[in-house]
C-alpha cells in the first residue's frame, strides 16, 4: 500500500484469483471522510493482466501510479483515476520471467523518472512520456522484496547480502560495505533502517540505523522476534514482528547525541552531525575548541589542535572562543608555525587587534620568513594595524618592508619619517611630499621640515617657498587650478632654528609674494637687528642688515605685534 499525502489518499493493491486465474486490484481509501468507522472506499481499478501484482508505486499528487508483476510487466495509470479522467498503459515487459520487486517515482533537474527494481537488474525509465522509454540501465543485479527504498534526495537505495547501493535516475551512486544476511530495509529522516538475520540466534532479527549523511552507526538493536514491517511516521519509528509486538522508537535530540558521541571522543562526527541538523553556529565552535583540546591535550597532536581551533574564528566579532586562550597554548618557539596560521586567519577574519598584528609579524620577524611577511602587508583588503606593523618592521630591521606598508597604506607620515630617520634619503622624502595633496604636504613639512632642512637647506626651503606662496603637487602641474593653496609661514619658523641664513631668504621671499604675516615681519626684523657675536660678519654685511631693517620699518606694508 501507498499514501498520497497530498491527497490524503491510500492506495492498496492486491491480486484476486481463485488458483487458476488471477487478477491484480487497486483499490483508493479516502482518509478525509469515513464511514462506518473505516475510510471511505472510493474507487476500485482492475487492472486486465493475469498474474500477481508485486509492486507498486504512487506520486505525491496521485497524478501518475505503477504496478509491477511477477512476471516482469509494469503497468501505469495516469491521469486523475479518482474523476475517471485516466487511462491504463501497459508500458513494457521489462524482464522474461524476472518478478519486479519495487517501483519508486523520482524526479532529477525537472524530469521525472521511474525506477524499476527486479530481482536480476535495476533501471530508471521515463515515467512521464507517452511510451514508456528506458534511461539507464543501472545495474545487472537487483534485489530481492523489501530490500529496496527511496531515499530522502529521491536517490534509489538497494542493499544485498555485501553492502548498501546508491543509484540516480541516470547514473550510479557510491556504495558502502555492511555486510549481512539482509531482510529489509527503510529510510527515516537522514537514516537508512537495515534488517538482518542474527547470527547467533535464528529466532531474532538484528536492526541497525545508519546515519548515511554523516556515515556512522546511530543505533543497534540484535533481538527482535523476525520484523515484519517498518513504518516511519510522526517522527517516530514504528517496528512490527510477526509475533504481533509493536515497538517505537523515538529519536534522541541533538544535544544528547552529541554528547554521546563527545564521550566516546568522536569529534568530526559530532562536527558533521552538527552541521547537518542546522545546529547552533556558536556551539558548533565550541565543539571545534572541544576536538582541539583533546588533540592537544590527549594526543598531542599540535597541528591538527591548531587545525581545529582556527575553525573557532568567526567573521566580523562573531568569534565565541578568545583568542588569548588559544594563543597562550602556542607561545613555545617550536610552535610558531602554528602560532602564525591562528593568528593569520585572525586577520583573514577581520577580528584581529594591534596586538595580533604585532605578535604576527614578529613571529615573521624571529622566523625570518621574509616572503611571508611581504605577503602578509601586501594584501590589500586584509584588515590590519598598519602603524603597529610598520613599527615591528622597524624594529627588526626591515626597513624597505616597512617603508612598503606605509606607501601602500597612504602613511605619509611614516613613509617620510623611514626615509628621513633610517634611510637617508632625504630628496626621495622631499619628492614624496612634493606629490602629496596640500593640506598633506603641509602636514608632513610640519613634521619633518627641521630634518629636512638639516640635508638638503636649499631644496627644503624651495619647497617651503612654493608651499607657502602657491602650492601644486608635483603631478598636477600645468594643470589649471580652480583655488589658490598656500600654507601661513608662521608654522615653519621653528624649523629654521639651526639654520638662519636660509629662514632670511624664505622669510623674505614670503614677504615679496604678498604672503607675510606679523609673525614673518617681526622675525625678520629680530634677524636683521641681531649681532651675532660669534658669526664673524663684516661690516658691509652688518650695513645690509641694518639698511633692510630701516626699509622693513619704513614700509607701509609691514605688520609688526605691539
């Protein structure tokens, strides 16, 4: 028998006949009305073939059914049988003398099929064309009654005395060895339900309950009375034998299977359990910290911990598991392999902190890999603290790596300050800065002007002049500019502290250019009216002086602080 669950309809087929003549019998049981206490009996189909009726089969819309015979015959029945709307195809006779011992509708990339099981052979056939056509043959042994079902994919399972088969419409599936004397099978859930003659004790069945979806034994049970049927319904399982008991099997939840399975130490397939029953992200984390702690702890395993832990690490501050505690166990020198994968894939992650970067990259650093941490700062969306990692680099001594992370990462002020302080190379700093945008390039001659100056006076002071008067980076030039840029002076009178003779010459070029300031008259004015003791000046230089500070006074122009 089959139900139509969309339908709420029982199809039952059995064969009439009175020893000489036999005839197979449909009969279609209404379960949405009663009467008398039984479903309504609301269409009875005789189908014109003398012989006994060993198999059939229903779609979930009633819309297509298969009858299979003892004498290799399969018949169908489409259409709407319960309205009169159908029509009876004898499709084939797919074996001589072979009984058909299943049928099972399936459907794969919108096709639907047939397969047709026997005793000698399986294969699939169109089910829903006019002539009834093979698709595959599938296999040239079959299998015997009830040692055949259809799987919750629609893939066709098949077992014999040697293993489990799978099939698809068009191709063979994988196959597995159990080995057995098989009596039956059923699929509940994600489990595969074997039957098998016990052993030891002709009198008892043995029932075994494969997880196929994460491959291993969930249940076993060696005593029972020789099972008749299997019914799988109400998220129960139901067990009859033939001595009329009824026995019910209730699945344990999640959390209790997982428990089981962490006792008995087998992590990955709590792992794959896990994943397969949509449990929590969170504790499936936490069973990841589980297995790494038994590898590292029990087998001393310190690869495959650090593999598991890394599993631990979730996206965007989603991590359940610190990363201290994990860090804490790989701080010998031996485990700096392991210590750098952790805490690359923190980055990876995007949830590392400074000091993650930090002990990353001294852990390229002490190991020296040089092609790791080029890799490492190269990677242009990997989320990192780029001032802590250009300062590890300093500090080991990587100086052009250093000065490729600031580059790369816009770090002007770093960029300049390893040329100036650790490389010195004072005109590539000067260039650099002189391709920046203004408030940039005044930002970074604030910084580091004195040290420019202190190499190259000239070339310094005619930048500060342009900087000041009418700045364009050095790219942009010959380009029309919408607005005029110039920094105030003021700001870089303190860089000149060692190097007066050149703070005269941008003062006064600052002057001429219409950009002074008090601050820039008063300055000038002290430097012209100073008498430096120490500086042996002659006295026409003295006059000059003393000749520019009477001008500067007498100009209507000039802005001195009262």
């Amino acid at each position: 028998m089959k139900m139509a669950p969309q339908k709420d309809i029982l199809v039952t087929l059995l064969t009439l006949g009175d020893g000489a003549q036999y005839s197979p019998v449909l009969k279609f049981w209404d379960f949405s009305r009663f009467e008398g206490g039984a479903p309504a009996l609301i269409r009875v189909i005789k189908l014109p073939h003398d012989t006994t009726a060993t198999a059939l089969s229903v779609n979930d819309s009633l819309s297509q059914l298969a009858v299979g015979t003892a004498d290799g015959w399969v018949f169908t029945i489409t259409g709407n049988p319960l309205k009169e709307r159908f029509s009876i195809v004898q499709k084939a006779r797919v074996a001589t003398n072979d009984p058909v011992t299943d049928l099972f509708f399936t459907e794969e990339e919108g096709v639907e099929y047939l397969f047709v099981v026997m005793s000698s052979s399986v294969a699939s056939y169109y089910s829903n064309t006019e002539k009834f056509a093979l698709a595959e043959l599938l296999d040239d042994k079959g299998a015997d009654s009830g040692c055949s079902v259809l799987g919750k994919g629609g893939e066709l399972v098949i077992a014999d005395n040697m293993g489990i088969y799978f099939y698809y419409p068009r191709r063979r599936g994988p196959a597995r060895g159990y080995e057995g004397e098989r009596k039956m099978i059923s699929w509940y859930k994600n489990y595969l339900v074997v039957v098998d003659q016990a052993l030891s004790n002709f009198k008892y069945n043995t029932l075994t309950i494969y997880d196929v979806t994460n491959k291993f034994k969930a249940y076993y049970f060696g005593s029972f009375e020789h099972v008749s049927f299997i019914l799988a319904e109400w998220d129960q399982l139901f067990i009859m034998t033939q001595n009329g008991k009824l026995f019910r099997l209730i699945e344990k939840d999640t959390s209790t299977k997982l428990e089981t399975l962490f006792k008995k130490n087998l992590y990955q397939v709590a792992i794959d359990m896990a994943y397969s029953t949509n449990y929590d992200p969170a504790a499936i984390m936490n069973i990841y910290r589980e297995f790494g702690d038994h590898l590292y702890d029990t087998k001393s395993d310190f690869d495959g911990a650090m593999a598991q832990y890394i599993k631990t690490i979730g996206k965007k501050g989603n991590t359940t598991v610190e990363p201290s505690s994990i860090i804490r166990r790989f701080l010998e020198p031996q485990q700096i392999h392991n210590l750098s994968a952790y805490l690359e894939a923190l980055h990876e992650a995007e949830v590392a902190n400074p000091h993650h970067t930090t002990l990353l990259l001294n852990c390229y650093t002490k190991a020296k890999d040089v092609s790791k941490l080029s890799e490492f700062i190269k990677q242009p969306d990997l989320n990192f603290d780029v001032e802590t990692a250009i300062k590890v680099c300093l500090q080991a001594n990587y100086h052009e790596i250093a000065l490729v992370l600031a580059k790369t990462h816009r770090a002007h002020h770093w960029y300049v300050k390893i040329l100036l302080e650790d490389l010195n190379r004072g005109m590539e700093a000067l260039s650099y800065i002189g391709r920046l945008p203004f408030s940039e390039a005044e930002d970074a001659m604030r910084r580091h002007g004195k040290a420019l100056l202190s190499l190259l006076p000239k070339l310094t002071t005619q930048f500060l002049k342009k900087l000041c008067t009418n700045y364009v980076p050095v790219e942009e030039v010959g380009v029309p500019s919408s607005h005029h840029q110039a920094a105030s002076p003021d700001q870089f009178v303190d860089i000149y502290v060692d190097n007066l003779e050149w703070l005269v010459e941008f003062l006064e070029f600052v002057m001429k250019n219409g950009s002074a300031t008090a601050v820039v008259y008063n300055t000038l004015l002290d430097l012209y009216l100073r008498d430096d003791e120490e500086e042996s000046e002659s006295e026409k230089i003295k006059e000059i002086k003393r000749n520019k500070a009477l001008k500067l006074l007498e100009s209507s122009d000039a802005e001195f602080d009262e």
